[in-house]
C-alpha cells in the first residue's frame, strides 16, 4: 500500500517555503536567488511556490521578515531578565549570533536603502533594539543627547559587523570587547550631561 503524505495547512506550507528561503538565503543573496533553487530546497514545484506567494520577491520579504522578527525576539527574551550588564551583554551575544546563523540575509537586510520592504524590515530590528537598550538602561524618557548616542552606536555596531563578516582576521571575542567597550565608553562620555544616562551607568556598574 503505497504510503500516504500527510497534508499540510496553508499556514504550514507557507512556513515550510518560508524556512527554505532561509536555507537558501544562507549562501545567496536575494538578487541572485532563483525561483528555482527555492523550490528544489522545498522539494516542491515552481509552481506551488507561485500559488502560495505569488513569486519570488513576496517569498523573500516573508523569509526576511520572518528572520527579523525572530531576531527581534531573540534580542527580547536574551535582555529580559538579570542585571543590567548582564542584560546588554546578552543581547549583543544573541545579535551576534543571528548575524552569523543568517549572515547573507543579515547584509542584505543592513544594506537595504530607501522606502523598500527590506530597509523597513532593518528599521524595525533598530527600533527594537534601540527600546531594549532604553529599558535596560532604565531610560524611559530618553534625551537628545542619549538617542544620539544609543543611535551612533547601533550604527557603528552594523558597520562593524559588516567589516567582521568580511574578514576571517577578527575572532567573535575581540568584535564583542570592541562593540561593548564603544557603548559603555559613549554613555560614559555624556553622563555627566545626562543623568539619565549617569543612572544606567551605575546600575550596569552594580550588575
């Protein structure tokens, strides 16, 4: 008797299509991926990836929105608990990681210019970012000064995750030692103009 294939919902044939994307976005970049490796990572038709997206670029932003939200809750639950220091330190651990788990579609999603879906995407990572800073840092109201610091930083954290990805000179330990000690010599910088900022620092100082 010839065995039976279990049917899958829409939802999860969407997710199944959606983690394919993903395997393949590991090694090429949205640009250069084609419908038809999609599909044979799925193991499904051509055209079965047209009737549940409509084409390539819809199954794409839905693998790279996926990725973003993932990233976004990673960062969410590694801030959530503990002391300060500790919290920040999390997060930037669980940053990195999804930089390097998703690293060919973690550039293009830094890369994305303009009004596109995918630059939209890589503002809703920085915006979720720069709040869990604030609420590790327990800024609730935080001042010009703070947001552009907090922002610069975020900034440099990108470029320089981009320079790491592009060379095998620099090890994950020494990026962490240089994105934490930029912060936390930034915040120093105008603490005494930002009390605010002069709080966070002495309860990351007590954690």
């Amino acid at each position: 008797m010839p065995e039976q294939r279990t049917r899958l919902t829409t939802e999860q044939r969407r997710a199944e299509l959606i983690e394919a994307t993903l395997r393949a976005l590991s090694t090429r970049e949205p640009e250069r991926l084609s419908v038809q490796e999609i599909s044979a990572e799925a193991g499904v038709s051509v055209g079965l990836l047209y009737h549940y997206f409509g084409g390539k670029d819809a199954l794409v932003f839905a693998a790279m929105e996926s990725a973003a939200d993932r990233m976004i809750a990673d960062l969410t639950a590694a801030t959530g608990e503990g002391p300060l220091l500790g919290r920040l330190m999390a997060g930037l651990g669980a940053y990195l990681d999804h930089v390097q788990l998703h690293s060919v579609g973690w550039q293009a999603l830094m890369r994305a210019g303009g009004s596109s879906g995918l630059a939209e995407l890589g503002r809703r990572v920085d915006a979720a970012s720069f709040e869990l800073i604030l609420d590790a840092l327990g800024i609730d109201a935080p001042s010009e000064v703070a947001v552009m610091v907090i922002e610069g930083c975020l900034a440099f954290e990108k470029a320089a995750c981009l320079r790491w990805l592009a060379s095998a000179d620099v090890e994950r330990a020494v990026l962490e030692q240089v994105l934490a000690g930029t912060f936390l010599s930034a915040l120093q910088s105008v603490s005494g103009a930002d009390p605010a900022v002069a709080a966070g620092l002495a309860g990351l100082a007590e954690g």
